[in-house]
C-alpha cells in the first residue's frame, strides 16, 4: 500500500491544501434546524459528505461529537467514514489518543488496522506519556499505510504550560516533540507519514519545525480567531508542508450543499493564496 505521506501529497495536488472538521455539537445542530439527537448527527453528516467528500483533500470527523450518542453515535462515525473515503477523501479522525502498552496497541488496532469497522487513513495522537508510547500507533501506520499527527504546539491557552516546559538539555518539550518526530520521517519523499498539530493561533513560538518532513496540520483558523495570513507567522519557511484545517468557518454555511461547496472554495482560495503551489 501506498504510504499515507504519499497519498496525501497528491490529494493536496489534485484538491488543495485544506482539510475541513466534521464537528456536530449542539450549536451547530441548532443552527442547521436539527435536533440534538442521533438522526440529526445523521442528517449532518451526511450532507457534509455529500457537499464536500468528492471536493476536498481531508475531511477531519471529531469522534467525541459521535462518541457522546453511544453506539448508535459510532455506528453514524463508521458510516461517515465509508462514505468520505467511497468519495475520494482522505479521512483524518481526530481522538487525540495517547496510552501505554497494550492499551495504545489497542488505539492502534481499532483506527489503523484495515480489518477495522473505524479504520481511517489517519489519526491524532496525544504524546505526554512519552512519543515513545506511541510506537505500536506509529508501526501500524507504517505497515497499513496510515498517518498520525501527534500534537505539539496546541491552540488552546492551557496547552503552553506543558508544552512551553523546559527539558533537561534545554528545549521545550513542544520541541523534543518536534524532533521525535522528525526523526520518524527521515528519508520519506514526497512526504513523511507522521505529521504535528501546530495551532494557527499561537503566533511565532521560536520552535524549528523546518526538518519534521511530514504534514503539520493547523487547525484554529476561522470561528477559532486565525486567518490564513497568521500561517505565515506560525510556519515561517515550513508553509510548504503545512496543511491548513477549517470546521466552524465552513460548516455554518450549511445545512444548504452548494453555501457549504462556496464555504470551502473561499477558505482554499486564502490558503492558496499564501501556501506555495504544490
């Protein structure tokens, strides 16, 4: 199987740089008409797919917003995710997963093995128990074709305490984070598997992502207060990898398909306009 990196690549040649959430809380259900209920998760999901699964590079589901409905919520997600990748989208499931041993092996299994009823093309993955715990999610990937983008520098304000931490030999721990991974996609071309989460809010943070070699995704541009201008400050000389994440911006122009379809063209014409053509 074709790597993810690989795959990836030239979605974002053939669709763009833009990967767009799936986020179906309450508010947004309220906004479209829907009820807060497992037939409106449904409804939503489902026209999301129809207006933007044959459009744009990755589609990101938030499997919390499919979780809190129970196994009927994770029956819709496993349906959602047949659907995107029947219509050419990469899919990235954001869980945010991060354990030790038979546990993260476990995680591996359930989103990584093709044998899977949740089986994505990638993940997100949480690495404060170690990167190195997460080496049966990072072997998986590499043997099935899959991706994780393993979080290091968050928007969220909360996330700098940690992540700006000092280590021993004096880095941050955002950016041992950094190296760790960057050691995982040595040699890859065009484009390494294992990608970093770097928030587009957090402005320049001084950390050097320009040898990671795989995808730093970027999400917090849009409702989150970012636009694709503030990629410039975040990524400096690494905005060739960078692939930019939307969810609120595009998604409350639904319920209708074609505001949805006009939604997402208008983000990918501002990220365009400051990435460099691949």
């Amino acid at each position: 199987m074709e790597s993810f990196g690989t795959r990836l690549h030239r979605a974002i040649t053939d669709r763009g740089p833009l990967c767009v959430g799936i986020d179906p809380h309450p508010g947004l259900l309220a906004r479209w008409g829907l009820a807060d209920d497992v037939q409106g998760l449904d409804r939503f999901t489902r026209t999301v797919v129809e207006a933007l699964g044959d459009r744009v590079a990755v589609v990101k589901p938030q499997s919390a917003f499919f979780e809190r409905f129970g196994s009927r919520g994770v029956a819709i997600l496993e349906s959602t995710i047949r659907q995107l990748r029947d219509a050419g989208s990469l899919v990235l499931l954001d869980v945010k997963r991060g354990d030790i041993g038979s546990t993260v092996s476990a995680y591996a299994s359930a989103y990584l093995d093709p044998s899977s009823p949740l089986y994505v093309d990638a993940v997100t993955a949480s690495p404060y128990l170690g990167v190195g715990s997460l080496a049966p999610m990072f072997e998986l990937a590499a043997e099935h074709g899959g991706g994780v983008f393993v979080l290091a520098l968050t928007s969220n304000p909360e996330g700098a305490a940690v992540q700006q931490a000092r280590t021993a030999d004096g880095r941050t721990v955002a950016q041992t984070v950094i190296d760790e991974i960057s050691q995982l996609n040595r040699g890859a071309t065009p484009l390494g598997s294992f990608g970093l989460v770097v928030g587009a809010t957090i402005g320049d943070t001084g950390h050097d992502l320009s040898g990671v070699g795989g995808p730093l995704l970027a999400p917090g541009l849009g409702a989150q207060g970012a636009g694709a201008a503030d990629l410039r400050t975040v990524f400096g000389s690494s905005l060739a990898s960078v692939l930019p994440s939307y969810s609120r911006e595009v998604l409350s122009a639904g319920p209708d398909v074609a505001a949805l379809r006009a939604a997402a063209d208008r983000v990918l014409v501002d990220c365009r306009a400051v990435l460099p053509a691949r």
